[in-house]
C-alpha cells in the first residue's frame, strides 16, 4: 500500500533529533540549514569576490582548501584547480554543518523572522570570529577582511538561519497537547 510507506517513512522523518538540556534539536533541520548557508555562502563568494573585491573567483577557494592542504595552495596561480576545490568544498561543508548545529542550540526554530534575522547576526558574529580570531592560525584569510566579506557571511547567516526555521517546521513534530512531550 502506497499510504503505507509514506506514514512509515515520515514517523521516523522525526527520529533524528538532539536534546540537550534546554534544547530539542532536530539533526535534518541542521543539515538542511548547513547546506543552504554553504551554498548561498559559495554562490555569492563566487560572484561577488571577482566583481566588487577584484580577485579571482578562486581565491577564497584555495584559502579555504589550504586549511588542510596547507600554503602551497594558496595563489598565484589564481586559477581552477581540482584538488584544490575538491579540499575547499570539504573544509567549507563540514564548517557550514558545524556553524547551523552551534545555531540551533540559539535559534530552536523561533519563527521565520526571528530566525532569519538570529542567522544574520550569527553569519556576522562567524565574519569577526573567521576573519580575526582564525587568521592568527590561518593568515591568508586577512586579505579577506572587507564588507563584502562581512555582507556575504550575513546574507550566508539569514539565509541558515530561515532554512532552519522552516525545517524545524517541517521535520520537528509538534508538542503533545496534555503531556509537552515530542
């Protein structure tokens, strides 16, 4: 029966959920929200570093990718290359996955507006914790400290922090009504 698996298949959509004392987290809402700031994190680096900052598209990659791969990466030359990107989106995903679940221990899926302007102040607060705290291991990212920086981490961080919100609509099941209990 078709019916079936879908009711079975959504009952255990709610099973991947984190509680911490004060905090009911749910994991799918983590990943969902982690992807879409990287992803909008990516699009708008990739876009905006060549057309307002006057550097190559593949700078803030080969930064991000010499975290693990060390300053050999780092240009000139500032071009595509594969290793280098592959390294980069690794580093770049698994920092954005980080950055959603220290998220939702603040956010717990308030509202859409609530959380749409929290994730924009995280994305700023990541800005200043990535680019003055982190550059004294990683220096290179010094070079990145510019509003358009700044502006790509808060639309990043709005952009998590409204993903979040809808997906905790979605994935978190409601409050039973007699007990407060998921």
């Amino acid at each position: 029966m078709p019916g079936t698996i879908t009711d079975h298949a959504h009952k255990h959509a709610h099973d991947f959920h984190l509680t911490v004392p004060g905090a009911h987290i749910s994991m799918q809402a983590v990943v969902f929200a982690g992807i879409a700031a990287g992803i909008v994190f990516l699009a708008l680096e990739l876009l905006l570093t060549p057309l307002l900052m006057g550097l190559s598209s593949w700078v803030p990659m080969r930064m991000i990718a010499a975290i693990t791969m060390g300053h050999a990466v780092l240009p000139p030359p500032d071009t595509f290359e594969s290793g280098a990107v592959a390294a980069a989106l690794v580093v770049h995903f698994i920092l954005s996955l980080a950055y959603a679940l220290v998220f939702a221990f603040f956010a717990k899926g308030r509202s859409l507006l609530t959380d749409t302007v929290l994730g924009a102040a995280f994305g700023v607060l990541l800005y200043a914790v990535n680019y003055y705290g982190f550059t004294y291991l990683f220096p290179w990212f010094v070079e990145m400290r510019h509003w358009v920086t700044a502006l790509i981490h808060l639309v990043a961080g709005a952009a998590m922090g409204a993903t979040y919100a809808w997906s905790v609509k979605r994935f978190v099941p409601p409050l039973h009504p007699s007990t407060g209990a998921r």
